[in-house]
C-alpha cells in the first residue's frame, strides 16, 4: 500500500569526506592520469552536488531497483526512529563530525517508501533524480566508441580457438586472452600431461598459449569437436612479483630439497574449451570498464538532504 516501508538498507560511507576515496586508477597504472577515474560502485551509491558524502547501500533487493521518473512507485526516506544501522543524530552533524570514527561503526540507513499501491509481480522503481538524468543525457549524447579493434567476449562469435602461430597473422582483439584450467595427470610412460576433467568447477585460471589444434577422435571435425595443446604459465606476472617480495621480505623461509617446485610452464594435450581453455576479456577491459563507460551516482532527493551535510559548493 501507498506509505508501506517496501525495503531497507544500511548504508557504508566512503571516507572521511566521501567520494574522493573513490578516484581509482582503472588499470592499476601509477601516475597515469588518463586512466583515473570513479569506480564503478559509484553507479549504486547515493551522493548530492552540494555534498562531498557518498553513501552505497547494502541489503536484499536494493541494489537492483532500476531507474524510471515515469514509473517509480518508491522512494527514499531516512528512518524516523534510531536503529542499530541509523542514528538520526548524524543528519545533524557534518560529515567529517560523523564519519571520524567510521571504523568503529554504522549510522546511517535508507527506508524504501511506496509512493502508491504497488501491484503484486510489478517492478519496483525509484526516480534517481534530475542529476543522475542529466549526467545520463549527456553520456548518450557524447558517447563514442572505442578507438581501435574491440570486441567484448559476449559478441565473440568464433568457438575455434587460434594457434600462437595462427596469432601472428590474424590477432585477437586487443581485449581477448586465452585462460586455462590446471587440471592434468602425467602419463608415466612418456611423460606427457594429460588433460583430466575437472571434479568441480573453478574460477582459478592462468595465461596460456594454444600450440595446436586437433578433432576429438571419433568426430568429425568442427569447432566443436576439437581438442587442444595448451602450454600454461603456471606462475602469472602478479605472482611472480609477490613471491619476488616475499624471498626479500623473509629469506630463512626455504623450500626443502625434497620439496617439489611448481613448473613455472606446463604443456598439456587434449584440453576441451570451454572446461578446460577458454578465450576471455582481459582483466578491467569489460565494456564497464572502458574509459567512456556511464559513472554518476543516484541523487540523494533535495527535500531530505540535511543542511549538516552541504559541505561542498556547486
């Protein structure tokens, strides 16, 4: 019914002053500047132009209320009574007063209003506001695509993956990398690796290179029916450099002589895609992460904003 609380959320504030902890480097470059920029958390997170606060709920169902002024049959109201998530004494105070002590705990929470009688089955929506509309109007209409090749793996069509020699004239994008699954057995009789299926799926993976290509026997040819050589780089650039950091950081802990070492490169036959090699988006190369993706928050509606709060100029 019209005035039912629909939904709840806690709220984690960003910072002492709010959004400026948010400014990341997209692709983990230092002092590159064409790469900073808000993170993506920023499109679900509550924020104002008048205030330098950034509130990002937390909760069942709330983070997947879409936008509509149209349709919107919710919106957002502080609680009227203190809880455990919401003490109505910070919307007095300034953000740098309330958020001095953030670690130590939470004060602030949303409520979830309809704003008429909401139908069984029908979707809710929330209004996010004229500054979320305009920073949304202005992305469409300025938006470009991205310069050069890019192909997102969604819209990758071919299933037959290329050879590292096949790669040498005919590339994937710039965006796509081949990622194995570690899941072999050496043949003792002559000492190849052979790809055994996995127990349980897995999201652990490492770079790797296809060296050839094969039908399954028994099949006809196809992209479906094909196996494959892989060569797997058992220990990736960020772990090398971690375990460069932990030989220097700590010298006394030494493997064993009789400790077996991780083969730092593997070859393994007869791996089937997608279980076992998979072609997929290089890590922050998404179509969410492009340097022209949408970034803005939901605006926290004027009539509720408190005076306490607008600490910053427009």
């Amino acid at each position: 019914p019209d005035g039912t609380v629909v939904g709840f959320s806690p709220l984690v504030h960003f910072g002492r002053d709010g959004r400026l902890v948010l400014n990341v480097n997209e692709f983990y470059k230092e002092d590159d500047d064409d790469n900073k920029r808000d993170d993506l958390i920023l499109n679900y997170s509550f924020g104002h132009s008048e205030s330098t606060l950034l509130l990002t709920p937390y909760g069942s169902m709330v983070n997947y209320i879409n936008h509509s002024r149209e349709n919107a049959n919710v919106g957002i109201r502080f609680p009227e009574t203190e809880l455990v998530a919401h003490k109505p004494d910070w919307l007095k105070e300034s953000p740098s007063e309330f958020l001095a002590n953030i670690h130590e705990k939470i004060g602030l929470a949303f409520d979830y209003v309809a704003l008429r009688d909401i139908q069984p089955d029908e979707e809710v929506f929330l209004d996010y506001g004229d500054e979320w509309i305009q920073a949304w109007e202005e992305h469409v209409q300025n938006w470009k695509p991205i310069a050069g090749e890019y192909v997102h793996r969604s819209e990758w069509t071919e299933t037959r993956l290329r050879t590292k020699k096949e790669l040498k004239s005919d590339p994937y994008p710039s965006n796509l990398i081949t990622l194995c699954t570690v899941s072999y057995q050496r043949r003792e009789e002559d000492n190849v690796n052979l790809w055994i299926p996995l127990l349980r799926t897995t999201d652990k993976r490492k770079y790797c290179d296809v060296l050839e290509r094969y039908a399954q026997p028994g099949k006809e040819e196809g992209d479906e029916s094909y196996l494959y050589t892989v060569r797997i780089y058992m220990k990736n650039e960020e772990e090398e450099k971690g375990e460069e950091e932990e030989d220097n950081n700590d010298q006394e802990e030494k493997a064993t002589d009789d400790e077996e070492e991780e083969e730092p490169i593997v070859i393994v036959r007869d791996v089937p895609s997608p279980t076992g090699i998979e072609l997929l988006d290089k890590i922050h190369s998404a179509d969410f992460h492009l340097p022209q993706a949408f970034r803005h928050y939901i605006q926290i509606p004027d009539d509720i904003l408190p005076d306490a709060w607008k600490n910053k100029e427009n």
